[in-house]
C-alpha cells in the first residue's frame, strides 16, 4: 500500500483516489491516505409502493434486460446535476462495470 502511494502521489501526480474495502478507514489513514466523509443513499422500497404513486407507470423494475439501458440515463442525470454545482466533486458513477463488480462481490458473502 506505501508503494501504491508513493506511485500515485510522485510518479503519477494523483491529486486523489478511491479506495475501497472492508479493511476500514484506519488501515489506510495509518497508510498515508486521509479519509473524507462520503454520502450514500440506500432506498427501501416497500412491495406496495409501485402502485400507491400517483405516476406508478414511470416506475420500472430493473433487470438484466434493462439495467445498461438505466444505467446510462442515471450516470447521464448525475453529470448534468453536478455541472450544476458550480464546484469541485467527486463521484463515483453507477456504470455497469461498477455493478457487475458489486453483484460478483455479494456472490462471495
């Protein structure tokens, strides 16, 4: 993890990275990475909630059949939102690769 950093921070002037796992946030601090706050945002959906909307027909279930198809219009919505902000963020875009890693993740668990 040291040589990961010193190769992003002086050979490839990272200005930053992401880092991920369940390791937790001290490993990598101990490490020379400073950790920043992050927002998530989980829905829990009730089996009811589809029908009692009052525009339910915009309401679509996602699946194989679908998913690269919403992907694209959400990662689409998310940039033109943060253009919006007239400040520097970050995110890290719901693409398809992103959940193809997660779904083989939870495989594991």
């Amino acid at each position: 993890m040291e040589l990961l950093n010193d190769k992003l921070k002086f050979e490839c002037k990272t200005k930053f990275s992401y880092l991920y796992s369940e390791i937790g946030s001290d490993f990598y601090s101990r490490l020379g990475w400073r950790i920043f706050p992050h927002k998530e945002i989980r829905f829990k959906v009730d089996k009811r909630f589809s029908t009692s909307l009052k525009h339910s027909e915009l309401i679509v279930a996602i699946n194989q059949s679908n998913i690269e198809t919403t992907i694209n219009k959400d990662c689409k919505f998310i940039k033109k939102n943060l253009k919006k902000l007239n400040k520097k963020s970050m995110v890290i875009l719901p693409t398809k690769f992103a959940f193809d890693w997660l779904f083989q993740k939870t495989k594991l668990f």
